[in-house]
C-alpha cells in the first residue's frame, strides 16, 4: 500500500480517500492567522493586520458556499485501517507547533513594535482566534486514550488558558448533551450572550468539580500536578510570566484580550452546535443515549477540512471514539444552512439568528 494516495483494502471492499490531503488545510488556515506582522511589514498599514481574521470570516463561508457540502462516508469495512494510518496523527500533531510558532511571533510583534491600539487589538483578535483552532485540536486530541495524543491536548488547550476544557467536555459535556443540566447544551430562545455567561463559568467550575472529585476517589490532592487544570494551568501561567517578563506591561492587556478571544470562539462553537435540542427523559430519570440527531450537523466542506470535521458533530456525539477522518453524514439530521465561520455571524446577532434557526 503507497503511503503517499493508500487504498485501503478488506476483503472485497476498497477505498481511496480523496481527502487525504485536504486535512493539511487544518494546518494551513490556523497558520495564516499568525501573518499579521507580516501583512503589516508588506504592506506598512495597520489595518492590514486585520486581514487574517477577515480571511476567516469571509473566504471560508465564501468558500463553503461556492465549493459546497461532502455527505460521502468511508466504508465502515475500512475504517480501522483508516484509523491506523498514522498519516493522520501526524496532520494533528504538527499544527501543535504551528500553533505555538504563530502565538508566540505575535506576542512578541506586540512586545516589540510601538503599534496604535487599534493594530494591538488586531493581533489580539488574531490571536485569540488562533486559541480557539487550539482548542479546537485540544477537542480531537483530548478524546483519544493515547498518552502522547492527550499530552499535546494540554499543550494546546494550555495556550488559550482554557486547560479545564478537555475534562468538561469528555466527562460533563459529552455525558449532559441536549439536556438542561449541560451548561455547554444551549436552549431554545437563549441568545448567545446569555449563554456565554452560563457557559463560560459553569465549565469551568463543573471540571474542576469532575476533576478534583477523580483526585479524591483515589486518595489524591486537589491541588497537585496530578490535577489536569493545575499543571495546564502552570503551563499558562509560565508563559504569561514570560512573555510580561520578556516584553513588559503592555502583555497584560493583550494576553487577557486574547484569551478572551479564544474561549468566546469555543462558546459560540458550543452554541450553535446545540442549540434548541433536546434529549428525552424516560420514566427511570435517565436520559435517553444520546443519538446523531442530538447535535447540529454541517456538511460544508472547506471549514471541515479547516476544523478536522468539528462540524461533523452528530457523528462524534453518538461515537467520541472515532477519529476525525473517518466521522460520517446521516441523512434526516439536524442541518446547519452553513458552515462554523458562516453561522458565527448569526450566532453574533440573535435576531437574525432566531429568524434563520428558529424555523429549522
């Protein structure tokens, strides 16, 4: 089998997966937003340094829209070689130091040039959206039981100050989907700022609820490197310290922008991929298991490959376990009428947002 275009082969069933290479794109749109310095140097302009998050919010709907969606599936027959080619490893754990490469270059690019306000909160944005392409590999990584795979998860998810994400999402978020007790399940009718302040606290305070009672149980300490949120949290707080150390004041600022930035992308991911479902209760009090039309599906190909098929999120809640190349389409789910970057602009202005998804 040719490692460069494999065809999976078992028993009479064959397969050649034409998206190969297109996950690199997962690697290639995170690393545009760290071009802001370079933007600015080419072109001596301030607002220059804005064009990586226009690139985000623009071409890629405009992509989505024009190149259309992908309901094509891999054989199930294939999946598990699918899910053994390392290639794909490999394309998730070389965006971990891209994204560090990009973050670092523009905390030092703020650090160094004397830039108005309105070119650092450029950079800040950038930034900020760069965290939550972190935490968006953090999410695909965090999932997997390797210790390597979960490692790099803390690594990224440790970039954007947002360490506790992984333990919400795999034990709170994944267990409560679609019900009212999941503060990261966002409800008919709520717009995305009232759910960002239940969502934002509430995940935080449920991980470290999770976490520390897993210490306890095995006779451990809270506050100990044992503690998942602690020792991101120290990889956080390290970088900080150096990068204020490094640069002076002006840090503070920007880093607390760009954190913000990034947890408030991870919330209005949450929010639109839950919004208005609801799983059944049955007589026992149990929620009923929680299936693909539970979540909020969105074929779109460009910000799937940009997003290691995030928006294949029906798949992935009724099956964390699979790998992001091998997550399917069903027919008669829920269905986005576009892609991540494309409903963040409703997301943004609830009344255009209830208009559209409310029907739906």
């Amino acid at each position: 089998m040719s490692f460069l275009n494999p065809v999976f082969t078992v028993e009479n069933v064959s397969y050649r997966d034409g998206k190969r290479y297109a996950w690199l794109t997962s690697i290639l749109v995170p690393a545009v937003l760290g071009c802001g310095p370079l933007f600015y140097w080419l072109t001596d302009s301030v607002a220059a340094m804005w064009i990586p998050t226009l690139m985000i919010y623009t071409l890629i709907p405009a992509l989505d829209r024009l190149i259309g969606e992908d309901r094509n599936n891999p054989p199930e027959e294939v999946v598990p070689l699918l899910e053994a080619d390392r290639f794909y490893r490999w394309a998730t754990y070389l965006l971990v130091p891209v994204l560090w490469a990009a973050f670092l270059v523009n905390a030092w690019f703020v650090g160094t040039q004397e830039l108005p306000w309105l070119g650092g909160a450029a950079i800040a944005v950038n930034t900020g959206i760069l965290c939550g392409f972190a935490i968006n590999l953090g999410h695909e990584l965090g999932h997997k039981k390797s210790k390597l795979e979960r490692n790099l998860a803390t690594s990224v998810l440790a970039m954007g100050a947002y360490g506790h994400f992984a333990i919400d999402h795999n034990r709170g978020h994944h267990r409560y989907v679609a019900t009212p007790e999941d503060c990261a399940s966002s409800r008919m009718g709520e717009n995305l700022y009232s759910f960002a302040s239940r969502e934002l606290p509430g995940a935080f305070f449920r991980a470290w609820f999770l976490e520390t009672g897993r210490l306890e149980r095995h006779g451990k300490r809270a506050w100990s490197l044992e503690n998942e949120i602690v020792r991101a949290g120290l990889i956080t707080l390290g970088v900080s310290v150096a990068l204020v150390a490094s640069f002076g004041w002006v840090m503070v600022p920007y880093l607390l922008a760009t954190y913000f930035v990034g947890a408030f992308h991870l919330t209005m991911a949450n929010y639109v991929e839950h919004y208005g479902l609801l799983r059944q209760k049955r007589d026992n009090g149990l929620y009923e298991r929680c299936q693909p039309h539970h979540s909020w599906n969105s074929n779109h190909i460009c910000s799937n490959w940009a997003l290691y098929h995030l928006q294949r999120h029906s798949d992935h809640h009724a099956h964390p376990g699979r790998r992001y190349q091998s997550l399917r389409h069903f027919d008669g789910l829920p269905t986005l009428p576009s892609g991540y970057f494309g409903m963040f602009w409703f997301a943004i202005m609830p009344p255009l947002w209830f208009r559209v998804m409310n029907p739906l």
